[in-house]
C-alpha cells in the first residue's frame, strides 16, 4: 500500500461510488477542491487507486481554533475496507495540517463511522443532524499535537 497526494478528480470515482451512488457525477466536485491549500490523498494497492481523502483549510463556526482543515470526502472501495487505508490516509495528513499552522481537523462524519473516527482520536461536538439525501452525521474534531 502506498499514499500519495492526487488532483481533485482523481477523488471523483470513489467519492461517487461510494458516498454518491446512482447521483450525479457534478455532486462529488465538492467546493474549494482546487484551492491552493485543499489538498487530496489517495492509497493505493498494486497501483490502483482504491482509498481517497480530501483536506479543506476551512474553519468550522462552532469550533474556537484559529486555522482549522475540513475532511471531506474520505471513502475507500467496498473491496477494501477494513484493512487501514483510511488511517493511513489521516497518519499522511497529520504533518501536512500541522506544518501549514493548524491544530484542528474536523469532519461532519456519518453517525456510521462515528466508531472508526472515535478509534482514530476524533471527538464529537454537538447533537446528530440530518445532511438532506445522504443521512444523518455528527461533527467531530481532532486535536493535531
């Protein structure tokens, strides 16, 4: 397995695949996925792109830190889960966030992978609220030492 950074539309597949199905392709060109500091992420296993994540220097208005990034997007083959690739993406971004200044990472996670964010140091702010045609979902921030 190895992680490298990608373009924008290198994460469309997978985003669409996985946290998009059956809608529109123009639904996984998230806003700010080509601003100078959004950066992409992809794992790859025998150099296939199979795991993706996206990092968005965006604050959250309910979180108090300075400089904060957003993940968004994060979503890994259905024949590829549960092997890592998801944490390995984050232990990428980590260093990344961190030499840019911030000290935050949040998501607005899907109450389905509550589990996986809480096992990789998230914690959850606030109550579960419904995103309209994709479910409900919780914020969650982790601290970036």
């Amino acid at each position: 397995m190895k992680v490298l950074r990608i373009s924008a539309q290198d994460t469309y597949e997978i985003r669409q695949q996985m946290l998009r199905q059956g809608r529109p392709i123009e639904e996984v060109h998230f806003p700010k996925d080509d601003d100078d500091q959004t950066f992409h992420l992809g794992a790859f296993i025998e150099g296939k792109l199979v795991s993706v994540a996206s990092f968005y220097f965006e604050n959250h208005p309910d979180l108090p830190d300075e400089y904060q990034y957003r993940l968004r997007g994060m979503a890994t083959l259905a024949d590829h889960q549960h092997i890592g690739l998801s944490s390995a993406l984050l232990r990428m971004a980590f260093p990344i966030i961190k030499q840019n200044l911030c000290s935050l990472l949040w998501c607005n996670a899907r109450t389905s992978a509550m589990g996986f964010y809480q096992k990789v140091g998230f914690e959850k702010v606030g109550e579960e609220f419904e995103i309209p045609t994709i479910g409900p979902h919780v914020l969650m921030f982790k601290k970036i030492i």
